[in-house]
C-alpha cells in the first residue's frame, strides 16, 4: 500500500465576518466531485451554522453562506450530500432538530424544516444518506438520555411514525451516537451506552434487522462508516487508545478488534470510507505543542499504509480538535477541523489522496530496422498516474526482459541496444518486459512485441562480439569484424567478410563472395546447387582466401546427399582433376582452377555441378571437407 500525499496547502475557512469562535466542523462529499463544510460560529446572542462549498478543484465556490436561520442558538451542525448535486443541513435548536434543504447551486428550497415531534430538550444530531435519495436522522434526547431517529423519502417528506427509539434493550444513558447508510440498503446506529459500544442494524425500510449487539465491553466516542462491500467499520476510543472493528454484510465481525493508535485525547475522532473499498480514521492526540490532528488510513484489506499516523495539520500552534473526514470520488479526501492557533477558533481543511500505483503503460512505437545502430529511438514509453499533478510524482521505466539484450530504456525512451541482433531473418520481433514505478515503488508491468523490420539489401559492419548476421533476398554485404561470426547470406549476389576470429561463411543461395579473414575459418554451402547447365549462374561462390590447415569448407549432406554422414570427408570421395574417375569420386577439385565440383553419381555420364572457387593451384585436400 502507498503513501498518503497532501493536495495543496491547509486552508483556513473564512467566515462571513465577525470575532466569534468557529467550532464543529461537519462536512460531505458532494455528487459534482466537490465537498461542503459546515460549522457553528457564535453571535451576539446566539450561534449560526455556516456552509462553505468546494469544487473539485479544491477552489471555493462563492463564499460562506448562513446556513440556519436567525434566531437562537443554532448548534451542533450536521450535513449530508443528495444524488444530483443538492445538499441537506441539520442542527440543534433547543427542543428542536432542523434541518434546510439546499440545489446543487447552493440555494435554499425551502425554509428550515423541524424534524423531530417531540418536545424535550434535544442535541447532536447525526444523518446519512439512503442509496434511494432519502435519507436518515438520528438524534440525541436530554430529556430520557435516549436516541431516536426518523425516516425522510427523497422528496424530503418525513416517515409518518414520527420519532422512533433506536436502542431497545440496553439500560442508562445512550450518548455518543452515530450512523451509517450500507451499500446493500439499510443502515447501522451506534452508540456509547453505560456498558460499552453498541449498534442496532435496520433494513432499507427502517425494520430492525438485529438487537443491540455489544461491539465492545468498554469503551466512547464512537464512529462509522459503510463500506462499498456492504460492511461497515467501528472505531473508538478506550483503554491502550483508539480502536476499531470491521463486521461483513450480515453483521458478523470480519476482524478481531484492532488499535488503531495508542496515543490519542481518548475525545472525539472520525472514520469514513474511501473510494477504493478502504477506509481513512482522523484522531487528534499531543503533538509536543498542544493537540495536532492525525490520521491513518486502511486499504480494502485492512492494511495500514506506509505512512501511518500522518500528522494532518501543518501548522502545530495551539490545539486542534474535533476532525472530520469526508472522501471524495477521485479517492482524495478532506479532513477539516477546529484549532485555535491564531488565539481564536477557525475551521481549517486539508485534502489527502493515496498514491496510486500507474497504470495503462504503453508503448507509443514497436518497429524497428533490423541492424539499427545503438541508441535509436524505437518509441516512448507512457503510462497515466493521477498523483502525478497532485503530488509532483515521477514516473521510472525499466527493462525487465531487454530480449537477450537487444533494447535499453533511456529515461522514457526504448532504444536499440545491440542493433547486430536484430536480424529480420532470425527473428521477426522479439518480446519485451518492462515495468513503469512511481516515487514510492508501486508500478506495473506489461509485456510489449517488438518487431523487426527487413532491409533489403544489407549492408552491416559487425562488432568485436561474436556477431551472427542474416542476410535475405538481394546483394547483401556483411563484415564481422572481431569475434567469432556467423555470416548467412541467404538468396542473391553476397559478399560476406568474417574480418578477425574463427567465422563461419555461408552464401546461401546465390553467386557470392566469401573472405574469411584471419582465423580458422569455416565455409559453409548449406543451399540447394544448380544443374550442370545453370551452376555458376545461379550458384557458384568464390572462396577468396582459403587457408590450408586453418580453414574448412562444410559441406551439407541434405544437399550434397551422396556423402552420407557427417565427419570427415572420405578421401574415397574426393578427387583432384578436371572430372571424376570413379564411381564414388562425389567432390572433385579441379586444381588448375580452382573449382570444386560435386559429381552425383561419380564417373557416371551426368556431369558434375561446379559450386566453389578457391586460389587456382591450392593443395586442397578431402581432410579441409567436413561434411555436416
């Protein structure tokens, strides 16, 4: 799992004006990719609850709006995201739960809406949205230290049941509470009650699917998020610091209860999920000035990563408190909190993203000439990694499989290494491996065929290495060099030079030109011969330089087929003059001029066909024949 980055800088969220402290934050993801913050300020004689709307930008869009109406004290401000745009807010006011339904533009549908029916002291009001546009209110009762909750549909209108209690048998005070939407329908509530963390599951109808389950024997300050798997996970505060529980679908606990951190306030913290089936937890613990602001994120599986127990805030002045998180359709989120590093109470916000491994690696160009020169482009490499513009990553491309050395990785460029092994004749393309990483290691990797294309005629000058160079149809000219060569002219008029090194020579088909050069040389006549008639039309190759006791002249027996196995020539075979004498005399070198003939059927009435040309007077014997 990567890093976690910061997007940007922390922004302080201004106000609409005034010296009033500004205290807990809430804030939503919004459906256009941008989120929204909502906090309480106070006023003469009262609070607000204020709203400030992002893009997906991270820019602001407008300026803060009052999102409560005059009058009271409007606190503990909740808020939640609609499908299409649009938002809903929510507050205490006394004896009331209001809430204030707002476009996607940011503008007021109605007027504030009381919520709850009943008429006793009430506070801290939490909601989540419903996968069909409704949505859930839950709220806490000072007058018989109970929840309740009540049901809108997504046109805003209120279940008729009116106020419901959620816990059903757990005794004392139940505070502290929080819910969830599920991915497969329904919801959980979870609460702090006198005994421990508990939570109560409803289905998409709002009928009780379990009773009060004991999340856990000990413990406060609760928090919940859903999960894309239908799940949802549990944090809170107890004893060794912070905790969390993750349960499946059905409610079943998929992990055994884990620390999240050891040192933490032990006050409030907040969990949410994240985009790619993971999660994100913010707690606020001593940073060595005061009270800083942490988070810790968990992939799908439950793994930290790397970077865990990322401080958010930058700036450690003062105390931060009160974090919330929200998560974003791009898979950044945001935290925002409470901190009074400037003497007073502002909210301020941070946007994070996980690094992400790249992805989509591709290859913008796969040809290349055969017998290219080093260092030619042969295309650039690409692959889309969304941190990039967001926290200044660098991608790295590498060779993991360079086909025997043929192509290299310059920066973003694949370029012919050794261009002498790239030889249409041998190999038409040759597959490659490479592997594109950013700054933390996460890459991935891909396999690319690269192929080669002919040239007709060549022209190659080998290196010192040993070089094995095919020629194809035309006049091709190969020179070795250094090293040990293997030169194959295949079909036309060659001219093949094995330079320095014990090379091997083969024509091919054609009439062509062989210098072996220093070393022990081989020279190889492996193509079907001509008829008497045609010979030296067709195929008929000059031996230049034959060395007698260094070189050798290979012979194929699938061609020459009277020759039989492989080994030495059989002086049986072999004999000097301008014809054959007896029956078995297949090879005869004529030693006035130097040609060498192959004789089927020996002193027999077909003629021989001539194939070979060395120096004219040379003392060539059956030992300089090897048969192949």
């Amino acid at each position: 799992m990567g890093k976690v980055y910061k997007v940007d800088v922390e922004t302080m969220i201004s106000a609409l004006g005034g010296t009033g402290r500004e205290q807990r934050p809430a804030i939503t993801a919004l459906d256009d990719g941008g989120w929204l913050v909502v906090w309480r300020r106070e006023i003469a004689g009262g609070e607000d609850v204020l709203g400030q709307r992002y893009g997906q930008n991270g820019e602001p869009v407008g300026g803060p709006i009052r999102v409560s109406e005059d009058g009271g004290y409007n606190i503990s401000p909740s808020v939640l995201a609609l499908p299409g745009g649009g938002w809903v807010a929510f507050w205490a006011n006394g004896t009331g739960i209001f809430q204030r339904q707002f476009d996607s533009g940011g503008n007021p549908v109605a007027g504030a809406i009381r919520v709850n029916t009943g008429t006793g002291s009430v506070n801290e009001p939490e909601v989540c949205v419903l996968p069909d546009g409704g949505w859930v209110v839950t709220w806490y009762s000072n007058q018989d230290s109970d929840i309740y909750q009540r049901i809108f549909d997504s046109s805003g209108n209120p279940n008729p049941d009116g106020d419901r209690p959620i816990p059903q048998n757990t005794a004392g005070t139940q505070a502290n509470h929080q819910i969830a939407a599920l991915a497969e329908g329904g919801w959980v509530v979870i609460w702090q009650g006198s005994s421990g963390i508990y939570q109560r599951r409803f289905d998409a109808d709002g009928e009780v699917l379990s009773d009060d389950v004991v999340v856990s024997a000990a413990g406060a300050f609760p928090s919940i998020t859903g999960l894309s798997d239908g799940g949802w996970i549990v944090t809170w505060s107890g004893a060794g610091g912070l905790h969390q529980k993750r349960f499946d679908k059905n409610g079943q606990a998929a992990d055994v209860e884990a620390v999240v951190a050891a040192a933490t306030d032990g006050f409030v913290h907040h969990v949410t999920d994240l985009a790619d089936g993971g999660w994100v937890v913010t707690w606020s613990a001593d940073d060595g000035q005061g009270r800083g602001i942490y988070q810790k994120a968990f992939d799908k599986f439950g793994r930290a990563a790397s970077d865990a127990h990322m401080p958010v805030n930058t700036d450690t002045a003062g105390d931060g408190t009160w974090p919330v998180v929200t998560a974003l359709n791009d898979g950044s989120w945001v935290v925002a909190w409470q901190s009074n590093q400037t003497g007073s109470h502002e909210i301020y916000q941070q946007r994070f993203k996980m690094n992400e491994a790249p992805s989509d690696l591709a290859l913008s160009a796969a040809t290349v000439m055969e017998a290219e020169t080093s260092d030619m482009v042969v295309g650039t490499l690409s692959a889309k990694d969304a941190d990039v513009a967001i926290a200044g990553d660098t991608l790295t491309y590498t060779l993991l499989d360079n086909a025997g050395g043929r192509f290299a990785i310059q920066g973003d460029k694949l370029v012919v290494a050794d261009g002498l092994r790239l030889d249409h004749e041998q190999a038409a393309s040759h597959t490659i491996k490479v592997r594109v990483a950013d700054r933390d290691g996460l890459g991935e990797e891909k396999t690319f065929t690269v192929g080669v294309t002919d040239r007709s005629p060549e022209k190659i000058r080998g290196s010192n290495g040993h070089d094995v160079l095919w020629g194809d149809v035309g006049a091709d000219s190969f020179s070795g060099l250094g090293g040990n060569d293997r030169l194959v002219g295949d079909n036309g008029r060659d001219r093949l030079d094995g330079g320095l090194g014990n090379d091997t020579l083969s024509g091919g088909y054609g009439n062509d030109i062989l210098i072996g050069g220093k070393g022990k040389d081989a020279f190889a006549f492996t193509a079907k011969l001509g008829t008497s008639k045609t010979n030296r039309k067709v195929n008929f190759d000059t031996i230049s330089d034959f060395k007698l006791r260094e070189d050798k002249i290979h012979l194929e027996n699938a061609v020459f087929s009277k020759l039989k196995k492989a080994g030495k020539l059989s002086t049986s075979f072999f004999t000097i003059g301008d014809k054959a004498k007896d029956k078995n005399d297949y090879i005869v070198y004529n030693k006035k001029t130097g040609v060498l003939s192959y004789d089927p059927d020996g002193s027999g009435a077909r003629k021989a066909i001539e194939f070979a040309k060395v120096k004219a007077k040379l003392n060539l014997k059956a030992s300089d024949l090897i048969v192949i």
